[in-house]
C-alpha cells in the first residue's frame, strides 16, 4: 500500500516536471522565439541590444544570451523558487498576477461545479426511483437538450439576454469599482456574487444534465442488486433503503468525475472568462496569448495544468478512502 502511495507522488512530481518542460520548449519553438516581438519593439524605442538584453533577462528570469540549456536550468531554477518572470504586458511579477486572479476563478469553478453535482445527484436519483414515468422521461429528454449545447453559448445568450437587454446582472469585471480593494465587506460579497453569477449559471447548466442522466444510470444499477431486494425484503423504510444503500453506492463512482472536472474546468475559464471578462486566470491566459506576454502565459499555463494533475493524484488517493470495497494500489500492484 505504501509503495502505491510513493509511486502515485512520485507521478505527479515527474508529470509536473514534464509539464514545466513541456511549457519552456513550446514557447521557445514559436516563429521568431519568444521575444522577438518585444525586441523590435524596445529597438524601434531608441534602446540599445544590451539594454534590451538587460530588459529581457529581468523579464524571465534567464539570460537569453546563455546557451539553451543553461537558460533551462536557469528556469527551473526559478519555478522551484516561485519565481515565474514578470509579465510584459503588465510590468509585475506573474506570480503576482495569479495570485490576484486564482481566487475569482477557483470560486467560480468550485461553486458551480458543486451545483452541478448537487443538482445532478438529487435529480438524477429521482429519476432512478421513478424510472419510465413522465416526470423520468421529461428529464432524461430536458438533459440530453441542456448538454448538447456548449458552455460558452449559454454564456454568450445569458450575457447578451440579462446583461445587456434586461441590465439585470453585470457585464464584466469580478467585483463592482466602489469595492475594489475592499476585503469582504457585505457590499463586496454581494457584488461578486452578482458579477461571479452569470460565469456559475453558464457552467451548471451546461454540465448538469450529464451528472442527472450518470446519477440515473448508477442509481438503476445499484437498485437492481441483491442486497437492496433483501432489504426491501427485511421491511426497511424506501427512504432509508434510497440514503443508505443507494444514493451512497450510486455517488460514490461520481467522486472522482467531481475532481476531474474540477481540474479541466480551470482550462475551460480561458473561454468563459474572456467572454464575461471575468479577470481570473483563463481570462490573464487568453490575453497573455493575444498580447504575447509569454512569461504570464507560460506561468498560467503551468498553474491550471498542475490544478489538474493534482485533482487526480487526491482521487487515486482518496477513493479508497471515501470506498472501503476499493482497495487502493492493490489491484495495480501487478504493473
């Protein structure tokens, strides 16, 4: 058990280092490297090529006249450090930056990610427990129309429909002007709430009906034991027998799909975020790549790729845990 924990660590740590690599390769594989665009830029400034040097190494933290090598040890150095460059377009530290963007966006994928299961959950098990009737079959149809249609065309129809017909929510921004620099003042609360709503609704609509029509599915299965017939069988109470023996079994293979998705909803933020110009990290992300800041791209990129490797290293750990009949490690021990 406690090799399977070391190696599943000791994954994630060789998936990140491989990331990070990945991410330093790719930027410097683009037409022209990564600076040249500011290169001609500061020339056509009057600045001399080793005030540009100068400049460019205190943007990455590397020195671009070293051989690539050296420069790539210079940047893991730095990663190890926290130190991800400063940004181009916004002249501050990228760690700066996400800093000041990952709560909004860790908000807005935790909150309606567990609305989406919450809703998933309750209706879907409704469904399971009145399979074939009207109200089963008016919801399986009502999901399978909901998520046939992506998440950033809800969010385009919901902003034009209530922010710019009805005025109800806000256009852009995370929190209202008056309160920005506020901390957690009942004005500010509400006005996240109303800035961070349209983002939510987008996103839970989009994937709830998927979570209905899984919990649906689990549900019919787990009803169909032998164990729940001899508990129908014993007298115990449908309520009990719907809580205690199928809703638990029924959610627990949804546990890992709710980690999962906790991950890959931070890549989704880049669409959704730049639509509602929400300022979290997948709106910083999408600019960096139109502005071609590339040390704030590369250090959003590596954040929401390491949000998701780590979602995946908790569920591999914790589904054990959270299904006793799962033992963890010991089916794998063969490979």
């Amino acid at each position: 058990m406690s090799n399977y924990y070391l190696r599943r660590t000791a994954r994630v740590f060789v998936t990140i280092y491989l990331v990070a690599t990945l991410t330093f390769g790719l930027i410097r594989l683009l037409p022209g490297g990564p600076y040249s665009q500011l290169r001609n830029s500061l020339r056509r400034q009057g600045m001399s090529s080793q005030e540009i040097e100068a400049r460019i190494k205190a943007l990455q933290n590397i020195n671009p006249d070293t051989p690539l090598w050296q420069q790539y040890i210079d940047y893991m150095a730095g990663l190890v450090q926290g130190n991800l460059g400063q940004s181009i377009h916004y002249q501050e530290p990228v760690a700066d930056i996400i800093a000041r963007a990952a709560p909004w966006t860790i908000f807005v994928v935790g909150v309606s990610t567990v609305l989406v299961f919450g809703f998933g959950i309750v209706f879907g098990a409704l469904q399971a427990y009145w399979e074939g009737s009207r109200f089963d079959r008016a919801l399986t149809v009502l999901s399978i129309s909901v998520m046939s249609v992506p998440f950033y065309v809800y969010a385009i129809l919901l902003l034009y429909v209530l922010s710019y017909q009805m005025g109800i929510t806000p256009t852009a921004g995370t929190v209202g002007s008056e309160y920005r620099g506020e901390n957690l003042s009942i004005g500010f609360v509400i006005s996240a709430l109303q800035h961070a709503f349209l983002p939510i609704l987008s996103y839970t609509v989009a994937e709830a009906g998927i979570q209905m029509l899984a919990m649906r599915g689990n549900s019919i299965q787990v009803l169909g034991k032998d164990y729940v017939r001899v508990a129908r069988l014993r007298g115990i109470a449908d309520t009990r027998i719907a809580t205690r023996y199928v809703a638990r079994n029924a959610v627990l293979p949804m546990y890992t799909g709710f980690l999962l998705l906790l991950g890959f909803r931070l890549g989704g933020t880049v669409i959704l975020e730049d639509i509602f110009s929400y300022t979290g990290l997948g709106y910083y992300l999408f600019d960096a790549l139109d502005s071609n800041d590339y040390p704030l791209m590369m250090g959003t990129f590596l954040i929401i790729t390491v949000a998701l490797v780590v979602g995946v290293y908790i569920a591999d750990l914790t589904y054990g845990k959270i299904d006793p009949r799962v033992k963890s490690g010991e089916s794998n021990e063969a490979f």
